[in-house]
C-alpha cells in the first residue's frame, strides 16, 4: 500500500501551488483538505485551484457540494478516505492538501466522528438565539460544558460550535469524548509552509487585493442572485460575510476589503493553532525561491 503526502500551513502560504508542483513532478493527485472549496460557484474568495491547474492534475473533493447543502466532517473523513485509497490502488501518490485543521488531522489522526443524526430543530433554535445574543454566547456555553472541545474550534465558527452543542443534547456526552483516533494504515509524510508574521500578512493582503480584482465582489452578488443566502455556513466564511455586508449598504467596500484582511490575519493566527511549529510529525519550510526543490527532495525520499 503506498503512503500519503500532506501540505499544510496557514492561508496563503502557497500551500495549492506547492502541490501542483510535487502532483506534477510525483504523478500524484491532490485530495483538497479546505472546509470551503467543498461548494460550488465559491471559486475566488476560496483560491481554488484554476481550471487549466485541475485539467493537468486531478484535485478531488472541490465544487461537490451547492452552498446551501449539509456537509459534515463525518462525510469529508469518509469521502477523503476512500479516494487516497483510490489513488494509492493505482499507483498514483495521494497528497492531502490544505488549512483546515479539523479536516487534515481527522484523516491522518483517524479520528471516530460520533454518528450523530443533526437535528434540524434544535440546530434552528441555536441559530436563533446566536442571532438575538450573539455567536460567542454560545461558544461560552460549549467553554463550560467541553472545555476541549471549546479549545479546538474557532469562536467565531457557528457551525461546528452548535455541532458540538447537539452532540451533547442528542448523546449526554461531551464531545470532546467522541474524538477517539484510529490512525490509518498507510505512512504518512507531513510538509508544513511557515515564514515570519510580517511576510504572511504581506502575502494575505496581496491576496486580498488579487480577489477583488477578480471579481470577489460579483462573485458574491452572483451568489445572492442565486438565493444563496449570507446566513449559510458557505457564505460565512472570511470573503462573502463581508463583501455581503457592503452589498446590503452595510459597510463601504474599503472598510470590507480591510475586515476581510484583518479576519484573515487572525484566521492565520489560528492555524498556528491547529499546525504548531513545535508538531514533531510536521516537517517545517521556510517559504523561498528554491522550496519546491526542497520539498520534492523530502517527498522523493519518503516514497522510496
């Protein structure tokens, strides 16, 4: 059986074009690990790889989901598991690329995902109050039930707070006693992109500008267009909350494009959260001009 390749690090890194790179040099195939290019038409407020890239090398578990759809961690684990294996029975190399950490360590840690129904109700209750007391109310509430659980999900991210939430109303348990590991079968190599905070920021807020540029501002009008609305967890992610909020008259589109880099600045911060520098299993770069090189030696290496 052969072994995994991961990349991972904070937004913006270059963690994608890295991948395309080694995909191409290692005929490999690129298993996406971004909790936000699972949806359709959320294209460049997500960096997703371009067409002529997904045309030259296979990216899987991109654009499979419409925006107003349920997807779980439970079905990304599943789905993630059962491509690598696709991949390594044909004799491809399978790498697991990208900056959501609840997706990556699930798949490498073999986490056991309780097998909780949702419940629609309850979930519409929950929304409910985060509207009228705000999101962190209810993250306070998970601090004081799983203070574990609390510690390994972002407060300002809604939707995992009120999984957390109805896994302890449907089952009794804490979450966090769920997160049980079963590691997979296969090796496992880990690459890690890193570079000072000045440089990461410099690189987000470029990217940033490369958006709106783009057209991230008639992405989003698209997606409203469509009945797609800003109270999706799709369309809450860093990007659409605030380009949607100067489409409603809310903000002025500087004051958007600033949020969305100052959101972005701390998203990465929370990264380092999930990927730390002092993660022994991570093999850490420097991002430079020769890290492709570098890294390609370290992948050569391991699937020998």
């Amino acid at each position: 059986m052969g072994g995994l390749v991961v990349i991972v690090g904070p937004t913006a890194a270059g963690k994608s074009e890295l991948a395309f790179q080694i995909a191409r040099e290692f005929d490999g195939e690129i298993v996406s690990a971004d909790s936000r290019q699972v949806y359709r038409y959320l294209d460049i407020g997500t960096a997703k790889p371009t067409p002529e890239q997904r045309a030259i090398v296979p990216h899987h578990l991109i654009d499979i989901v419409a925006p107003d759809q349920v997807f779980s961690l439970a079905l990304y684990q599943k789905l993630a598991y059962e491509l690598i294996k696709d991949i390594q029975k044909r004799g491809k190399v399978p790498l697991l690329v990208g900056g959501s950490g609840l997706y990556v360590w699930s798949v490498v840690e073999g986490w056991q995902i309780p097998p909780v129904p949702p419940d629609p109700d309850f979930r519409h209750h929950l929304e409910d109050r985060a509207r009228r007391e705000g999101g962190y109310v209810l993250y306070q509430e998970l601090q004081q039930i799983d203070p574990t659980a609390a510690q390994r999900i972002m407060p300002g991210n809604l939707r995992r707070v009120i999984r957390a939430l109805e896994v302890y109303k449907i089952t009794g348990r804490l979450p966090s006693q769920f997160w049980h590991k079963k590691r997979p079968s296969f090796p496992i190599q880990i690459t890690g992109l890193t570079t000072d905070r000045n440089d990461l920021y410099q690189r987000i807020d470029l990217r940033v500008d490369k958006m709106i540029k783009e057209g991230l501002v008639t992405e989003t009008q698209s997606l409203l267009e469509k009945g797609y609305s800003l109270d999706l967890p799709a369309m809450s992610g860093i990007g659409y909350k605030q380009i949607g909020m100067f489409l409603r008259g809310k903000l002025g589109l500087p004051t958007a494009i600033q949020k969305i880099k100052y959101e972005s600045h701390r998203f990465a911060r929370h990264q380092y959260a999930w990927f730390r520098l002092s993660d022994e299993r991570i093999h850490w770069f420097e991002i430079s001009d020769n890290l492709k090189d570098r890294v390609a030696r370290t992948v050569a290496d391991f699937i020998k």
